[in-house]
C-alpha cells in the first residue's frame, strides 16, 4: 500500500503552476503504458503507482494554488486603509482592490499605526478624521519609525492638488480631498 506524501511548505505560484505541469505530464505518460495491451502486471503496477503518487502531488499543488488566489502571491502590493468612516473604508477598499492590491483595513489610528510598522506595505490611505484628530500625526510617526511607503491623507476639503501650503498631514505625500474622484487617487498612487 502506498503511503502518503509528507506535505511541503507552500511554495511561489511559478512553482505552483510548474510542479502542476509536471504532475500532469508523467500521468499522460503513466496512461499511455497502461493503454498498451503487451504490458506486463509489473509495468501496469509501477505505472499505477506513478498516477497515485502524481495524483496526489497535483492535489497539493491544488491546494496550494487555492490559498495563492485567496491570500495574493508574494509580487502583489499591499495597501493600508486607516478610517473609522465605514463608507470611506469600504469605497477605498474596493477601488484599490479592484485595482489589484491586497487590501489591509484600521479602524483606528492606533491600530492603523501598528499595522503600518508591522507588515510594512507598499503605501498607505489614511482619513486624517480618524480617531478625533490623531491621525494627523501618522504619517510624521511612520517616518520617523521607518517606514518609507508612500502616504496619502484623505482631507476634508483640500484647496489644491497635493499637500496645502501649511498643510498640518507632515510626512504624508500627498492630500486628497474626502470627496475625492477615483483618478485622483490614481494620481496618487502607482495603480497595477
């Protein structure tokens, strides 16, 4: 009787997808053999085995492909969306989701700060409303901690493109407008 696989530590999509290829290609090998009718029973066992074992590795690659699409590859860029404004969340999230960025979500300032040192991604949305104020400081507190993402501030109301003479958002690279259109936050940051 055959023995299961060990299982392996999920690998990038590129192996994925070749491991995949791989698997597939010695099952059609395995079944040519075993269409041929002057094989003996010790080549059609060895090339059931080869089709048991090669199902199971396709199985894992699978698997593996599965968690890859939920969870985006090691290549895709992460956003960072601090507001305690559902509605501003939710249009934000959507709009670089759909742009293809892996989306995180803070509800706070502080939780938005934690984030944003922690799992460092490639820019981050920040409603400077958020948490009565704070979030103003963000951008300053990230910089000083590191971080070197791009930051835009969302504003109530802005005067003109990019960050206002005497601007309060220090650190941040850019303000829009709360009542922003969607090629201004184009603008902004590098869409996919």
């Amino acid at each position: 009787m055959n023995q299961p696989l060990p299982l392996r530590a999920p690998t990038r999509l590129d192996r994925c997808v070749h491991d995949a290829r791989n698997a597939l290609a010695a099952i059609f090998a395995a079944t040519e053999v075993l269409g041929r009718a002057d094989s003996q029973n010790e080549t059609l066992h060895r090339a059931g085995a080869v089709i048991a074992r090669q199902t199971h590795e396709l199985t894992d690659r699978i698997a593996e492909l599965m968690t890859h699409a939920r969870h985006g590859t090691e290549e895709t860029e992460r956003a960072l969306v601090v507001s305690d404004d559902a509605r501003l969340l939710a249009r934000l999230g959507g709009l670089l989701s759909h742009a293809g960025y892996r989306i995180d979500l803070a509800v706070s300032t502080v939780a938005g700060y934690e984030a944003l040192i922690r799992e460092q991604p490639d820019f981050a949305v920040v409603d400077l409303r958020t948490s009565a104020g704070e979030a103003r400081t963000l951008g300053h507190l990230a910089r000083g901690a590191g971080f070197e993402g791009r930051l835009i501030a969302i504003e109530d109301a802005v005067p003109t493109r990019g960050l206002p003479a005497g601007s309060s958002a220090a650190g941040f690279d850019a303000v829009l407008a709360r009542s922003f259109e969607p090629q201004l936050l184009r603008a902004a940051i590098p869409f996919n």
